[in-house]
C-alpha cells in the first residue's frame, strides 16, 4: 500500500487516538503545519480529520497521550517555538 501526502512528513505516530473506530489510527504532522489523522477501513486507510494549526509553514512534530488525567486524548504539536493542543472529540 503506498498512500501520497499532500506534503512532506515531518512526524509520523500510530495507535488508538479515537475509541470507539475499529483498528488504530496514524496520525501525521506535515512540513506545512497540518495535522492529518488516517484510519483503517479494512486493508486501506481513509482521513478522518485534518487541520492546519499555523498560518505559516513549519517543520513540525506530533505526539498524543492524555496529557490532562481527563480520561480524553489529546494531540500535542511543535511547530517552531509554538505547541498546539487539540482535545480529540470521541463519537
């Protein structure tokens, strides 16, 4: 399976980010500050979510974890000397 990102990967992170989908998820940080977040359906991977968090190109990098003890994840992101945290919302 080869996928094309819209562009470059900086960061790149598998796991159970959203509960309740069947398999994992990838979560990618891309060299234009986008966060993308990828499932699996069946053998192939579709987007669930993405989202630019700066107004700026920057090389970036991802983590996820619950970061806050609120049971929830959450997705931290560094681009430059900037972090982001975006609550993920479960279905």
């Amino acid at each position: 399976m080869k996928i094309k990102t819209p562009d470059v990967t900086t960061a790149v992170k598998m796991g159970r980010i959203i509960e309740g989908k069947a398999g994992g998820q990838v979560l990618l940080a891309l060299r234009d500050s986008t966060v993308l977040l990828l499932g699996f359906t069946g053998l192939e991977l579709e987007e669930i979510a993405s989202l630019k968090t700066a107004p700026k190109p920057g090389e970036s990098l991802v983590a996820f974890g619950d970061i806050d003890g609120d049971s929830s994840m959450e997705i931290v992101q560094a681009v430059g000397n900037n972090l982001y945290v975006i609550e993920v919302e479960n279905e």
